[in-house]
C-alpha cells in the first residue's frame, strides 16, 4: 500500500542549503537501485534546520519514492506512538503492544520497497527502538536527525554516513527573512537585515518566527531591533539536549550561550506583545506548551458542561457529596452534583472560557499560526509547535504555578475529549484528544498531584479502552476510580454506580472472573433501582449488562427471563422501534440462540434488523452487531450459503466503519474462519484463522480469556484439517495458561470437549474419556440437558464409550442425544444427522441396535438436503454406507460407493487430498480388498494400505492419529499374507513405528470377532486367522462433527460514549 505520511511542515521560505541536498543525494542516489538500504544522519544545534533539510529533500525526490514515512523520536513514548501512526496509516493492524508494533513496521518495511523513512529528533533513549524497526536488508531508504552525533552513527553505522548541519549561510539567512517578512526588501537596509538574522542566532526557525512579528505587526526592521534590544535578556530554564551532547563522549555539539540568549529575547519579545495585545493567545500558547507539540488536537466541541475533570480539594462527606464532576452522560441530562464554589483567581481561570468561546479560540489559534509559534499539518485536527518553541513557552511558566497550569489543561481537555466514540473515524479523533490527556496526567503525576484533582479524566481513558477491548488497563484504571468515587461521592451516586457498572464489565471481560462480574452489575443495577427507579435508563442500561454476563457465565434461563423483562419494559418506554428495545430484543435473540432456540432467534434477530436497518442506518455500529449475530444463527442452523452470504456483505462495512482491526472485526472474521472450517475450505480457514490470531495478539492482553479463544479457534481448525498433534498441542497450551475464575468459565467446557476429541481422534482413550465425560458433566449441570452444548458434548462423550467398548452406555446416551436434537433444533438439523450417524455406526458393532442402513440413510438425505451432496460430512456418512453393504457382502456396490465419496471429496475439500479422509478411503478400499483374499486382491490391498499411510504423512499431523497406526499394523498383516520376502526390510520398519513412543501411548482397537487388541498384538496376530470383513472401528473417517459456538456480541442499549 503506497503512502505518504509526512507532516506539511516543510517551510514555503525555505532557501540555500544546496550543499547539503548535493550530500544527501549522493548518499541516497534517489532513484538508483545501488543505493538501496542507504541510511543517511544529520546532527546539529536546535532550531539549526535538521527537520527542514529532511523535509526539502523528501519534498525534491517525493516521485523516487512508492511511500514517505515520518516518525518522531525524541521520547520512547512519541517514537511509538508515531509507530502506530504509520502502522494506521498504511492500513496495518493496530497494537496494543510495544514490540508487536515495532515488529509490525519492521516486517513492512522487509516486505516493500522504495519507501523513504524519515525519524526525525532522535534522543538516545529511542536509538534501540529504532534499530528494531530498520531491517538489515532495507529496500529503501532512511534520514534520521538528531541533535547527538552518536545517536545517529549508530542508527546509519557509519561516521562518514552523517552530516553536521552547519549554520544557515549569512546570504540564504537573509534571503529567508525578506521573504517571510513580505516587507519590500527595498525598504531594509543590508545592514539591517543583517542585524536581524545575527540577533536570531542565523536559525532558520527564529528567523520566520522573527519575519512573521514584523509581517504581523508591521514594524519596520529598525523598530523591531529596538524593541529586541529593549527587552531583558532571558536564561532559559529547560535542556535542549546540548549538555547531554557534551556529558557522551561522541563529539556531541554544545548549544552556545548566545544562541539560547537569542530564542529567550526574541520570543520573550513575542510574549510581552501577546500580553499586550491578545492575551487569549499568550494563555492558549502556554496551554499548548503541556501538550505534545507534535500531535496538538484542534479541539472544537466543548462537552460535558456541568462536570469537572476531578475532585476539589474539600471535606470529604459519607453519602451523596454534591461536587462538580462526571464523566458520564445518559439520555436525561440530570445534574445532582451541585456544589457551588469559586475557582481560585490565576490566568489558567481563563483558558477555559477562551475554549468554550469558538470565536476565542479560534481567533488565538489564528494568532498563534500567524506568528509561526503553531503550525497546521497536513491533518486539519492537529497543530505542531517546534520543540524550541514549546520549551521556551514552558519555561516561562514559573514553577510554582505549574500545577494550576496543569489543572487548567486538563479542565479543558476533559471538556474537550470527543463523547463520541464508536466508529473508526470517531475512535482515531478521540485517540488524538487522548494523547493530550495522557501528557497532561503524566505531569500530574511527575508533580505529585494527588489522582482525585484529575480521576474523571482519568476514567475518560479506562471507557476509551473498553471500547477499544484494551481491558486489563481500562480494569486497572476503574479500581483506582472505585474507590475515590466512593470515598468522594458516596456508593450510592449515581457516577459511582456508573463506575462499579463498567468495572463489572472490565473484570468479565479480562479475568473471566464470572462471579464478581456478576456481582459488581448486580450492586450497580440495584443501587441505580433505589436511587433512579426501575425503568430508569440508567436502571434498564445496567439491567442489561446483568443479563449480559449472567449469560456469558452460563445462566441461560435467568438471563432469558432477564431480558425478557427488559425488552418489555424498553418497548413501553420507547416503543417497539427505538434504539434501545431492539438492542434489548437483539440480546433475547442471543440468548435464545445459544439455548438452540434457532427459529426464535431468526426471528428476532429479523424484527431487530429491519427495526435498526430504518431508524439507524444499515452501517450503524448497533445494526452491525445484529446482522453478525443474524449470520451466526444460520450458520448453526447449516445454512451455510445464507451465512456466507451476510458475513461477506457486512465485512466491508464492520471495516469501514469500526476499522480492519477493531475487536468486533476481528469476531466476524473469526466467524467467517469457522464457517469456511465448516464448509471444508480447511486451507483458507487455517490461513484466515492464522491472521485473525495475529491481529489478537496485537489488540489483546496476552493473558486475556479472549486471547485464549482465539488460540481455541485455530486448534479446532487444525483438528478439522487433520493436524490432531497440532490442535492436541494448541488445546494442551490454552489448557495450561488458566487459572482461578477462568477454570469455571463455560467456554472453558468447550476446550476441555475439544481436547477429549482430539484425544480420541488419536487413539488414547483414557485421557478422552476422562476430557469427554467432564465437558459433557459440566456443561450438563450448568446449561442442563436440553441445550446444545450439553448435546454436543454429551455426543462426543458417546463416541468415546463406543470406541472403547462400551457400546449399550454409548448407544442409550445417543438416543437420548438423537431425540433431545430433535425437539430442540428439528430433525432436519445436521446435529440429528450426526446422532443418527453414531447409532448407525454402533449398529456395526452391537447388533441388537438395529439396522445400521436405516440410520445412514437417514442421516445422509437430511445432510444432503441442509448441507448440500457435496458436503465432506454428507461424503463421510456416504462412506459409512459403503463400509455397510461391505458388511453385508455387497463388494460391488461398496466399492464404487468409495469411490463416489472419494471424488466428493475432492471437490469438498480444499487441501488438494492432504486430509485424513483420503487416508479413510484407501483404508477402507484396503480393507475391502484385503477380504476377498486372492493374490491380486492382496497386492491392491497392499498399494491401498500404502497410499493410506502415504496420504497421512503428507497431512501434518496426522502421523499421530490412531487410523495411522492402525493402516500400519493392516498393511504388516497384508504384507504377511503375500510372503513376498522383498518386504521384509519394510515389515521391519513399520514395526518399528509401532515400537515408538507415540504408539506406546495408543489404548486397544476393539474389534469385532476379536476383542480389544493392542498395535504390538494386532501386528504378530496370525494374517490368516483374521478377518478383515469384521468390524474394524476408524477414529477419522466414521464421524462427523459441526462445532456448535461462533463469537456473537451483545449490544448495548446506548451508544459508545465518553
């Protein structure tokens, strides 16, 4: 992706500097692919021109480049946020993490050529950082500048490779006065521009700001030197760099006396005026000078009126103290806080009635542009202040008023912050207003300023990392606001309730502990009832939440009747079409949904989706999370095609609107990954799944309970593609990293079902009937019986009793399963196929079940119909029903019935027949062969077995499945039967397979007519005296399974604010 991110700094009145463009030149050799990778430093005085020299020369050669890239490091904290800049900017994930975003830009960079990275005011704490995001072998190139020759020799490696930026040339110094003046230069003396540039110290920075006072106030260069000359010369209170410069012994350059006397009279020059003249400006100026200077927000709502950024420093009371504060805004704009009170008398009072005036404000922001002391960049919404500038400004703020100072800012930046906070474009204009709030409690915090003065901007940040699912820290913020909200308000004020409503919600969704969750909603919704009433907003909101993580802890029947509730109590309130009943409606539909109430939750989702469709929009964030919700539901329901068709549509718009990144996102496409898995695209579900998990680890807490599901979700699609060592591996790894609350939380069943299957798929059925039976008991005694994740797992704990033996226990639970599905979700449902399947399969090995024909038969018509003919699991049970006229003595018939299914697989599935259903075929066909008996029956049976074993080497993974051993151990009893003595070498080593450790760890293979065998016994029983025509049980290839679980979300019945 071409892009260029490179601020509109570069001066108009930029003039000479020809020498050194020539260096650069011939360093870089824009253009010439011999230069690739070079590297160019450029080191000086502050305020010397470094920045604009990088500039021009990106501004000549721009068309040499694909992409320009600016990023700024004078402070680790800057260097990674424009990190993440250009990661947005060039339409790359988002980070929430350090090295994952510095990993992110690296890889891009390795990935593409032709870009031009500049790193502009390079400090040595970032030098590291900077040499992890250059790779080794560029395909571009890099300009770095710093004010410390070190730092940018180690950056380019090479001494010769940096440039010490002299000073602006005496003429060009001139040159760029007279134009930036717009006086005629006929009008100046030489001597008298001359004068002027010298007392700028010849920066070219200075010198602009100089020319823009004289264009501004139309002084005439003598009156303008008076006045210079008049004003008090100033020592400068702040650390340019240039006594970290001498202190390293790399030749850094001292900042002379005479250069800092310069910038302290010119600007204090400018001061005095302002003070004089737009006293708005001055106070706005200093305001700035807090900020980071090279991301200033254009602010322009003034919000929340009534409320405050903290605490005043007052009498603390119990109960409802009456203070101004909150940060919070429901739909009546209800204000109890009242205290009355004045704010003490300092020019920083004023700051705020400067920003809530849009006239003021944008009067002083004009003056402030006027006189080159801000800048407008390329982004309309943020100004930039030069480093020398902002230092200087702040110095002149003395030291005891800081705290005032930073007092005022954060009023106004509290007021300022955007409310709105949902969709991308509103979530990237709050980040930039946000990182003025982090700046400002930063110093709060270096000045020791107690939390309670500035806590409510503080919980401003924790809703804005809620919504961006960044919940340990939106957590840890919401404890410490917990408890001055109470210790200041009281725990029945309705700001403090809002507080223990949101941390309820951070604590579920970041530990997964369900309890306390719960029990922090519970004490919010209650204490909004006794002070609000019952169909309060706020009351219904945090009803809402309750409901929301009950569910999530599995109360399906509470959290129904909860939200039953609500949506009837929302549809008085606001009718059967607002906003706020569909959301209600929208979670009835979820939590019918995951009880298996399909045809009711379609239903819902329907009437919410039509309702939202016309009252929101069709891209309203609200309506988005139905329409997801929606597809999820057919997608359970089988209807695969329906489900794509939604997921396809909306991923655009979930784009569009909430950002490729955003965690909602992120569960659409997880979805789209399970149902491809579910279509039999393994190959681009894992690739699809793959990236999904990438963007995870970026957006998540490594060690979030969210983090781990998507962790969940690749296991079940490398088990879906046959890599059983791989999903055991990733099911073991998840297992292992839960602890405390989250070791009771209900998608923890799911793993626990999982691993059971897998581990059953792999032949070792002490472990997968000890992960079975407990998924199936616990989900059983939260969900009950009736629900589709008790079925599901009360189905997979059946397949395990059937393959070790246990035959009537399995065959009674999956009656049981069989009717259950019926009633629950029809008996056109895949999940009744798949009971209706397993009762035919133990037909083959207890007889007195039935007949195994009618059960296939069944199954197979219903999957045809719902998941179409060519559906992998409509295949799988076509095998079965081969396999059965094989029983019954139809060679015929059964072979060309593999053969069919083999061909359906091949258009099924997208692994190009590395899948261990191929492996099944020529199992199968082995086995067949291997019956008839005759020498040329045997050598097909041979050839069969080998490819079975060929097939699943060439599927990672799949070596460690027990059909693999089991094709081994035929393929020796084959080999055996044939007497061919030139096997012999290759008899040895099959046993020698099975002589390791993986098959040490296989349980007994239960064979009917034989018994339970082992893989050491199976190999040495007597060829002849076996009959391949019995039963022969297959851990892949006789079962089918369509995972039951998507990602679904809630919505809530108000809109993303801060």
């Amino acid at each position: 992706m071409a892009c260029h991110m490179v601020p509109g700094l570069l001066s108009p009145g930029f003039v000479g500097r020809d020498d050194q463009l020539r260096w650069l030149e011939g360093r870089l050799g824009p253009g010439n692919e011999r230069f690739v990778g070079a590297r160019a430093g450029i080191h000086g005085l502050t305020g010397i021109g470094k920045t604009q020299l990088m500039l021009k020369y990106e501004a000549m050669y721009r068309m040499c480049y694909t992409s320009q890239l600016f990023l700024v490091a004078s402070s680790k904290a800057k260097f990674l946020d424009s990190v993440q800049q250009a990661s947005s900017a060039l339409g790359l994930f988002q980070h929430h993490t350090h090295s994952s975003a510095i990993q992110g830009l690296h890889n891009w960079l390795c990935q593409t050529s032709g870009w031009l990275l500049l790193i502009d005011n390079v400090a040595y704490e970032t030098v590291d950082l900077i040499l992890q995001v250059l790779p080794s072998n560029a395909g571009g190139h890099t300009i770095v500048t710093s004010q410390l020759r070190g730092a940018v020799e180690k950056i380019t490696g090479l001494s010769k490779a940096c440039l010490a930026l002299p000073e602006l040339e005496l003429d060009d110094a001139v040159d760029m006065f007279v134009a930036a003046s717009d006086i005629d230069s006929k009008a100046m003396s030489r001597e008298e521009k001359v004068l002027v540039v010298k007392a700028m110290g010849l920066m070219p920075h200075t010198i602009e700001q100089a020319a823009s006072y004289l264009r501004v106030n139309h002084l005439d260069p003598g009156v303008f030197l008076a006045r210079y000359n008049k004003t008090p010369g100033q020592t400068l209170d702040w650390d340019d760099g240039s006594s970290e410069s001498t202190s390293k012994s790399d030749g850094g350059l001292k900042e002379l006396p005479r250069r800092s006397s310069s910038i302290g009279k010119h600007l204090g020059l400018i001061f005095d005026t302002l003070q004089q003249t737009h006293t708005d400006a001055l106070i706005v100026l200093k305001f700035y000078s807090l900020l980071d200077p090279e991301s200033i927000p254009l602010f322009d709502t003034w919000s929340r009126p009534d409320w405050n950024p903290g605490f005043p420093a007052a009498t603390i009371t119990s109960g409802c103290l009456s203070v101004f504060l909150n940060c919070f805004r429901g739909r009546s704009a209800r204000s109890d806080d009242g205290l009355a009170g004045e704010a003490a008398l300092h020019p920083g009072q004023q700051l705020a009635n400067i920003f809530r005036d849009q006239d003021k404000r944008e009067r002083a922001i004009a003056k402030l542009c006027d006189l080159n002391l801000t800048h407008r960049i390329r982004d309309g919404r943020v100004l930039w202040m030069h480093e020398i500038t902002k230092k200087t400004v702040q110095a002149s703020i003395p030291a005891k008023d800081m705290e005032q100072w930073i007092l005022a800012g954060m009023d106004v930046v509290y007021h300022m912050v955007p409310e709105k906070d949902s969709t991308a474009e509103e979530r990237e204009w709050v980040d930039k207003c946000l990182r003025a709030t982090r700046a400002l409690i930063h110093q709060a915090q270096s000045l020791g300023i107690e939390m309670h003065r500035y806590i409510c901007l503080l919980v401003l940040c924790a809703l804005s990392n809620m919504h961006r699912d960044a919940r340990l820290l939106a957590w840890e913020q919401f404890e410490k606001a917990k408890l001055l909200y109470e210790e200041y308000l009281g725990r029945d004020h309705p700001r403090t309730i809002a507080i223990l409503e949101m941390l309820g919600l951070a604590t579920c969704s970041h530990g997964g502990a369900m309890a306390l969750s719960e029990e922090y909603c519970k004490q919010a919704w209650k204490l909004y009832e006794a002070r609000l009433g019952p169909t309060a907003d706020e009351t219904l909101s945090a009803l809402n939440k309750l409901a929301c993580t009950i569910e999530r802890a599995g109360k399906l029947k509470e959290a129904e009747a909860m939200f039953e509730l609500l949506w009837c109590q929302e549809e008085q309130a606001s009718g059967s079409a607002g906003p706020r009943t569909m959301a209600a409606a929208h979670n009835l539909a979820l939590c019918l949904h995951n009880q298996g109430h399909l045809g009711k939750a379609r239903v819902i989702y329907g009437t919410a989706l039509e309702s939202s469709d016309q009252f929101l929009g069709v891209e309203d964030p609200a309506t988005l999370k139905t329409l997801i919700n929606y597809a999820a539901t057919l997608d359970h329901d089988g209807r695969f095609e329906e489900a794509q068709a939604i997921y396809d549509r909306a991923l655009p718009s979930f784009v569009r609107v909430l950002g490729f990144d955003h965690h909602l996102t992120l569960r659409l496409r997880c979805n789209m990954a399970g149902l491809l898995r579910q279509q039999g695209s393994f190959a681009q579900a894992d690739v699809m799944m793959r990236r999904c998990l990438e963007v995870a680890e970026k957006i998540h807490d490594a060690d979030s309970f969210e983090m781990k599901t998507y962790l969940y979700e690749l296991g079940e699609v490398y088990q879906a593609k046959g890599n059983v060592q791989g999903a055991r591996d990733i099911f073991e790894k998840t297992m292992g990293q839960l602890s405390g609350d989250m070791m009771e939380h209900p998608v923890l069943f799911r793993f626990i079902d999982s691993w059971g299957t897998v581990e059953r798929e792999m032949g070792r059925l002490e472990a997968a009937r000890e992960k079975s039976q407990d998924a199936y008991c616990r989900f059983e005694g939260l969900l009950g019986w009736d629900n589709p994740y008790t079925l599901m797992a009360a189905n997979d704990y059946a397949e395990v009793l059937h393959a070790d033996g246990c035959c009537q226990e399995a065959f009674d639970l999956l009656v049981r399963c069989r009717n259950s599905f019926a009633t629950l979700l029809g008996k056109e449902h895949q999940h009744y196929a798949m009971a209706l399947n397993n009762l035919g399969r133990l037909c083959w090995a207890f007889n007195a079940a039935g007949d195994p024909m009618t059960f296939f038969t069944e199954a197979r018509a219903i999957l045809a119909r719902r998941v179409g003919e060519n559906h992998y699991c409509t295949a799988t049970v076509s095998l079965n029903i081969a396999r059965t006229k094989f029983f019954a003595g139809d060679f015929g018939s059964a072979v060309g019935a593999v053969e069919t299914a083999r061909k359906t697989l091949e258009g099924a599935i997208d692994t190009a027949q590395q899948h261990p259903l191929f492996s099944t075929c020529d199992t199968i066909m082995g086995v067949m062969s291997a019956a008839r008996g005759d020498q040329d029956s045997l050598l097909k049976a041979r050839d069969y077995m080998r490819a079975a074993i060929k097939a699943a080497h060439s599927c990672v993974g799949s070596t460690a499945s027990a059909d693999y051993f089991l094709a081994i151990c035929l393929l020796i009893l084959i080999l055996r039967l044939l007497q061919d003595k030139s096997t012999e070498s290759e008899i040895k080593t099959l046993h020698g397979i099975l002589g390791g450790p993986a098959a040490k760890q296989l349980s007994p293979w239960n064979v009917s007519g034989t018994g339970k065998i082992s893989a050491d016994q199976f190999a040495v029983i007597d060829p002849k005296g076996f009959d391949f025509k019995a039963y022969i049980p297959l851990a892949t290839g006789e079962t089918f399974r369509l995972r039951w679980g998507r990602k679904t979300c809630w919505r809530k019945v108000e809109t993303e604010r801060l």
